[in-house]
C-alpha cells in the first residue's frame, strides 16, 4: 500500500473539515477528526496504530540519533521489568512497548519490532489496564506484517517531516 499518498489525502479531508468547520478546534479535536479518518481509511488495526503514532515523540525528536538512543533506554527498561516474575503488569510497560515498536519501525529494525510485539502480546492482557487487553489484533498485526508497519510509520514520519512549518 502506498501509505503515503493515502496520508497526504487524509491530511488534505482534514484540512477541508477544519476550514468547513472553523470553530478554533484544540489540538485534540484535531486529533480526534484525524483519528477518525485514519479508522475509516485503513481499518482498525493499521489506522489505529498511525492515530498513536502521529502523537509519538520522543525526547530529543524523531532525528536518527535520537531514535537509537531512546530505543536502548526503552530495552533496557523492558528487558528488567519483563524478566521479573509480575503477575499483573503495569499499564506503563505496555505503554513503552508500544514506543519501542515504533521506535523500532522507524529504525526499520524488523527484529527488534517483532519481539517487542511478542512481549506485548504476552503480557497486554495481564495489565492493571483494562483498555489494553483489547489490543490483540494491533500486536498481531506488528508480528505478523513487520515489514507494513514499517512502511506505514515512516511514510507518516516522512509526510510530518515534508510538511512542517
């Protein structure tokens, strides 16, 4: 799929409701519109995992460097709360291991983001959260199309990029 051209578009329907609609909307009812035309564009799944990803920013940007910085300290923040024996896990985790697999789609690090997502399957239905355990499809869909999600989340980064201000 090319995602990007399917972004651009959807960027385009959004910039035509907020001017149709020119009610000063928050940055959060942006997101809300844009999240809606994500879902109806590419499902739940996919369209759900681009909505999170538009707000994804880690600490010192999305340049390379930074990237493969945050992605070690996410590792290692995973790797010892995973490897303790948690009978219910803590929300936050999940949380993170969403970020590393973001963070690894746009290092185009198709391990790394396989096996985090197999972490998050394991675990997202043992959280203190219940808004994860409905999260199955997402994770499974990171394991089983890596290569997609990848596609996906640096076409929506390379869009972002193009069209700053």
């Amino acid at each position: 799929m090319e995602y990007k051209q399917e972004l651009k578009e959807l960027f385009f329907q959004l910039g035509l409701k907020l001017l149709k609609n020119r009610n000063n909307e928050s940055g959060f009812e942006v997101r809300i519109q844009f999240e809606k035309l994500l879902l109806s564009k590419f499902g739940d799944v996919i369209g759900g995992l681009l909505s999170e990803a538009v707000c994804f920013s880690p600490a010192g940007g999305l340049n390379h460097d930074n990237l493969y910085t945050h992605l070690f300290n996410l590792s290692e923040k995973i790797e010892n709360y995973f490897s303790q024996e948690n009978n219910v896990i803590d929300a936050r985790k999940l949380l993170e291991l969403r970020w590393a697999c973001m963070t690894s789609a746009l290092l185009n690090k198709k391990d790394d983001l396989v096996k985090f997502s197999i972490i998050g399957l394991k675990y997202h239905d043992k959280t203190d959260n219940s808004s994860w355990h409905n999260t199955t499809a997402e994770w499974n869909f990171m394991i089983n199309n890596p290569t997609e999600f990848i596609n996906a989340m640096s076409a929506l980064k390379e869009y972002l990029n193009e069209n700053r201000n």
